[in-house]
C-alpha cells in the first residue's frame, strides 16, 4: 500500500470517528441541557410519608431495683399494600409471604374474620361482643351481609370475587389472603393509612428468605418486645399485645397508633398510663422504587420540639422477687406434699403491716410468661383443669373458717361485751343457761372437741378460745354481739369490700341478711352462730385475709392493699410518683385487747397444733388455722391459715388457702419456708444492700 492510499483511509477513519463523536456530543447536549431539567426533576422525586415511631415501655422492678421485666431488640414485618401494586401483582406477593410465614411458623395478624382457616370453612366464636360489632359493620359496608348469611363458605366465596383471588389458589390459601386483605381494608376506614404490623418478633432466618424474595411493600423493621427477666409472678406481671380492634376507639381517644402494644392485664395493663411512654412522628421519603432516601423527625408545631419517641416510665413494686420465688416454691411443694388426695389449686399472699404492700403473691397452679410466644405449651397450659391463668389469690372466695374467730373476738372486747379474762363454758353443744329462753329453736351447734372427742375444753378466756378453736366460746361472742355489729368489724377490717389493690380483685362477702337476700336464700337466726366461726356465706380471697392480719396486728389501722411503690423515670433521674400508704379505716384496738388476740395466735404457735413447725425460727410468731367444709368428706375440707412476725413489732402478715387441702395446721409448713427465708440472715444483709443501692 502506497502512502497516498494509507492517508486516504486514514482520513475515511478520522472522518468516521469525527461523525460518532459528533452524535455522542449531541446526544449528551439532548440529555443534560435540553431535556436534563424534566430528567433532574424525575430522579429526585420522592415520596413522602409520615410514620408513627413507638416508644419503648418502661422497666418494671422490684423494690429493690432488681428488673423483672425489660425490653429487647427484636424485628416486625410491616406491609403497606399501597406499592404492591394491581391485584395481580399484589395477590401472588402477598401468598409468598404467607407461605414463608408457614415455613417458618410465624403467626400473623389475622384477627378480623370469625371464619376457620381449613375446609370445610365454619364460623367461630373468636370475637368478642364489640368485636363482632365491628365486623358486623364491615360487611354491611362491603354489601356482603347476604353472602355471610348463606355460610362462611358462602363468604369466603365473595371475597375471593371481589379481591380477585386466582381460582388455582388453593381453598387453605384464599382464606388466609383474604383475611390478610380484609385487614387492610378495615384499617383503611379507620384511619389514614394503608400499612400495619403483618407479624412481631421474627427471626433471622424468616428475615433473610424475606429479603431472598424481594417482596414489594414488605419492610422489616426493628422495634422493642417484653423480656421477662423472672420465671415467677405471673399472674402480677402480666403481659401486652397489639391494641385489639374492638377497643381501638378507645385507645385511639388516649392518642396511641393502631399498631401500639398495649398492657392487657397484670401490672403492665394496671400501670400502663406510666409504662407507655410517648411516639415519636417521623417523614420518611422514598424514592419511585420505593427505596427510602431521607428520614427527618417531625416538629411540634406549638413547642418547636422533635417530636421523637419518648421511653416510658419505669415502675417499681412493693414486691421482693426473690421473696415471691420463695413464696411460690413453697406453696407448690406445700401443695404436693398434703396428705389429702382431692387437693386443687391454692394461694399465698405475703403482706407488710405498717404499709399494705404486697410482698409476694403467688397462685397455683402458675405458668411461666413466656408461654405466650409457644403455641403449644400454652394450648397445654389452657387445657389445665385446674385453670393455672386463674389468681386465686385475688379472685378465688373461700370461707374464711376459724381465722375469723378474731374479728368476733376483737368485736366483743371492743364492744365492751367481754373482758380478755372472762372465762366461757364449754358446754359441747351451744346452749344458754337454764331458765333463759333460748332463740335458736332446735339448732345447737357443736363444738369440733365435742364432735371429734365427746369431750369439752376447760373454761376458756380470749386466749386460750383462740388457741384451742373454741366454737363454744365464738358462739357466745357472736350471740351477744349480733350480725350487724359482726358486719360492721368485718368491713373495717377489710371483709366483704375491696382491698384497694391496684389488679382486679373479688370483693367477696360477709354472712348477713343482706347476703341471703342477694344469694336467694332465707336467713335464718341461726345462721348467726355459723357466721361467728366464719362459715356459712362469709367468703374472702387470701389477699383479704392477709390483708385483715395486718389491720389486726399493727394495732387496727387498716391499710390498703397494694403492688406499686414508685414510678421513676425512663433514665431514673426524677420521681415521677412516690406512694404513700393510704389509711382505709381505722379500729384504734386497746392495747389490752389487742394483746389479748394477739396472745391466742401466739399461743397456737408455740403451744398448739402449728408448734412444731415454727419452733426453729429465728423470730416468735402468732398464728391461726381454719378448716372450711366445701363436700361431705373431712378431707374436702378447704385448708387456711394466717400468720404473723415477730411477734412484739409485727413487720408481715402471711395468709395460705388451700381448696380442699383438709386442715390448716397442714399448711403450717409453708408458712414457716417463707418466714424462715424472710427472715434469715442472706435476706437480710440483700434487702439492706437493695435499699442502699436504690439510694446512691
């Protein structure tokens, strides 16, 4: 190739390369100058959406700080169907995550349909009575009242129409999405927006197949859920879940979100207003693909403050956990080592005098908290007969047996109607003295000596009825007092009413006329001198009586009863609420007449039928021991007994019921664990270490 035909195709080359570039150059003009504004404009469009942050709840502790129940970092899935697209493209996403869910065994939020999830589809009876309002209203507002009046096939059916539910999707499959759908659809009317939380407390593993399959409009998020620190108290703790549609309004009203957790009972839902704490407001802004690229806190617009979610506060109790451990333990042990086979449930409520705190309180049979992430165990828990989710020690009523005796007793020594010293006959069978018209007709109770014996006691003053249990004695008593002076001592101290206690609570009753007549029964005279022992209609629950031994014994000032002790805040540097013990009702008993009662629980203590077990104590104790017939059998009977210590400074009052567990004296045993830990030397040296603790 010559030189000229060389610079020849070289210039064909420049001339090719010069043209290509020109075009390049033009289109990069095109681009950038002449339409780059619209293409600027399109890149940085965004999305934007205000979202509710939720506050993490407070701690809850014991009175000595030690944390019961805390929080932990866990993840939730949210969806917002709103990106998801036309049905065809919505459907299919939504039926991957629900199958990922039942790989995984992760329960959703399916709480709006009274329908069962199999074939042949039924209704349930799941709802509660707003509930079911509220479903009611949806259907007239979707039109499908009358497809939900032909059957709940006949429904499913209809939904499945409208929210175009291919006809490949299995029966199992189209239930599930379209109580996933309804869902949403009535969040949408309640309020405005269209995402809400599918599913709490994931794992790794169902996040990362999650994140495998690139849902649209599935997010997970981080977020807090309730660590319980503590296997024990239960039935005191409580728990918290999502707000349940029915009581949404009311809720709302309080300023929550619908996707707020929100205490349901226990101390969580008693304490809630203190353990919430506040949401924070954010504006998120996506961008056309949905990929977040801004995040900003909103502003008060009267204060100027980010509105940033504000912890709750931290509440402390009067209760000692460690205490409440040994209370449990003992009352389960107790329980399995009595001799009588128709043993049930029981209760223990351990109490401070001076204040009404509640120390311990313990139920059995109990559960453990956690139960309710295990579907299982809790089904297997449910299916207890004796109902382990029931608190006896708050809601169970027993007859209070002959730990009433010393209502009667203080009664008549207040009322003047006897002396600590006067003594009384026993005379077996109750009877007044000849030639005295005696007002019982043929009823002439017996003493339990004389039943069991044929013997009688020796002349009995105050102390020694009490000791020995002496029907005869407490018919006298009550014989002179009558039932309305009878009535009127038991509610001062605390019978038949509320305690004050903070949880729901059983007010149970008083034997009276008024009793009868709203139980539809006659009372007759004679029902007086089954009241005087504290049998017939009085009922009480273990917190009652525990909570009428320390009105007694700190001398008649009758204190409410109660769990909370403090309320501090989120980081513990301000009181935010300090309890004072409230004063109820006030006795003012005679020192004379209070040594006189208090000497018939010492005496049976450490002379009776209890003696053996408190004998090694490190402290004296006053007790008391009743027997309530509930069946015809003495080993039917349900099993009491009240205690307290030390005995010259009373500090607690314990009160143990056991249904049908036979004789108080039984329960003796029980009582003395729970002392003998109280009061040791370890238990001693860790409340003082606690209180410091608290103080620094």
């Amino acid at each position: 190739m010559d030189a000229k035909q060389f610079h020849s195709r070289l210039r064909g080359i420049l001339l090719v390369l010069i043209v290509i570039l020109g075009l390049f150059t033009w289109v990069l003009y095109d681009l950038q100058i002449v339409r780059g504004a619209d293409f600027r404009s399109q890149s940085v469009r965004k999305i934007t959406k205000t979202e509710t942050v939720e506050a993490a709840r407070g701690q809850i502790l014991d009175r000595y700080g030690r944390v019961l129940v805390s929080n932990r970092t866990s993840y939730q899935v949210t969806l917002d169907t709103s990106v998801m697209g036309a049905e065809a493209e919505r459907n299919p996403n939504l039926l991957a995550l629900l199958h990922i869910c039942r790989d995984h065994n992760v329960t959703w939020t399916d709480a709006v349909l009274p329908i069962s999830m199999t074939e042949p589809f039924t209704y349930t009876d799941t709802l509660t009575d707003a509930g079911r309002a509220r479903y009611e209203a949806f259907l007239e507002r979707m039109k499908w009242t009358d497809a939900a009046a032909q059957g709940a096939g006949a429904l499913i059916a209809k939904m499945r129409e409208f929210y175009q539910v291919d006809e490949n999707v299995s029966a199992e499959d189209g239930r599930a999405l379209v109580g996933v759908l309804c869902e949403v659809r009535i969040r949408s009317l309640d309020i405005l927006r269209s995402s809400y939380v599918f599913a709490q407390d994931v794992d790794i593993d169902f996040i990362s197949t999650v994140k495998e399959q690139g849902l649209v409009g599935v997010s997970i998020d981080p977020t807090t859920v309730r660590q319980y620190n503590t296997a024990y108290a239960a039935h005191l703790l409580g728990r918290v879940r999502s707000i349940p549609a029915e009581d949404w309004e009311k809720y709302e009203a309080l300023g929550y979100s619908m996707d707020d957790t929100v205490g349901t009972d226990g101390v969580e839902l008693a304490f809630e207003e203190y353990l919430r704490g506040e949401a924070g407001r954010r504006a998120i802004d996506t961008n056309t693909t949905g990929k977040v690229v801004s995040e900003t806190w909103l502003t008060d617009h009267e204060t100027g403050e980010l509105l940033e979610p504000k912890p709750g506060d931290n509440v402390s109790l009067t209760l000692d956990i460690r205490l409440q451990e040994v209370t449990e333990r003992a009352l389960a042990e107790g329980i399995a080592g009595l001799p009588s086979e128709y043993t049930q449930g029981g209760a223990a409520v351990v109490s401070d005098v001076k204040t009404g705190g509640i120390l311990a309180m313990a139920s059995y049979p109990t559960f453990d908290l956690n139960i309710y992430s295990n579907a299982a165990l809790y089904n297997e828990t449910a299916e207890n007969p004796l109902n382990p989710f029931y608190n006896r020690a708050t809601m169970g009523t027993y007859s209070p047996g002959s730990t009433f005796k010393m209502v009667v007793g203080t009664a008549a020594l207040q009322e003047g109607l006897t002396t600590p010293n006067e003594k009384i006959k026993d005379t077996g069978r109750f009877q007044y003295p000849a030639g005295e018209k005696y007002p019982y007709g043929e009823y002439h109770p017996a003493c339990w000596y004389y039943l069991q014996y044929g013997g009688y006691h020796p002349p009995q003053d105050m102390a020694h009825a009490l000791e020995n249990s002496c029907n005869i004695y407490f018919y006298t008593m009550g014989d002179r007092l009558g039932i309305d002076l009878i009535n009127k001592y038991a509610s001062m101290f605390g019978l038949g009413k509320a305690t004050g206690f903070e949880l729901p609570e059983n007010v149970g009753q008083v034997a009276g006329p008024e009793t009868s007549e709203k139980m539809g029964v006659t009372w007759y005279g004679g029902d007086l001198l089954s009241a005087s022992i504290g049998q017939g209609n009085t009922l009480a629950t273990p917190l009652q009586l525990a909570n009428y031994i320390g009105t007694l014994v700190n001398g008649g000032s009758h204190y409410s009863a109660h769990i909370l002790q403090s309320v501090k805040s989120s980081d513990f540097s301000q009181v935010i609420y300090e309890r004072a013990p409230e004063l109820m009702d006030s006795l003012n008993i005679s020192g004379e007449n209070l040594e006189a009662v208090k000497q018939g629980m010492y005496l049976l203590a450490t002379e009776g039928s209890v003696r053996n077990y408190f004998k090694d104590l490190p402290v004296t104790v006053g007790a008391k021991t009743g027997t309530a017939q509930v069946g015809r059998e003495d080993t039917e009977a349900n099993a009491v007994l009240v205690c307290f210590a030390p005995y010259d400074d009373p500090e607690i009052a314990i009160s143990i019921v056991v249904e049908r567990g036979g004789s108080g004296t039984e329960l003796a045993a029980i009582a003395a664990d729970i002392l003998s830990y109280y009061f040791n030397t370890e238990h001693t040296m860790e409340a003082v270490e606690g209180e410091n603790a608290l103080l620094r």
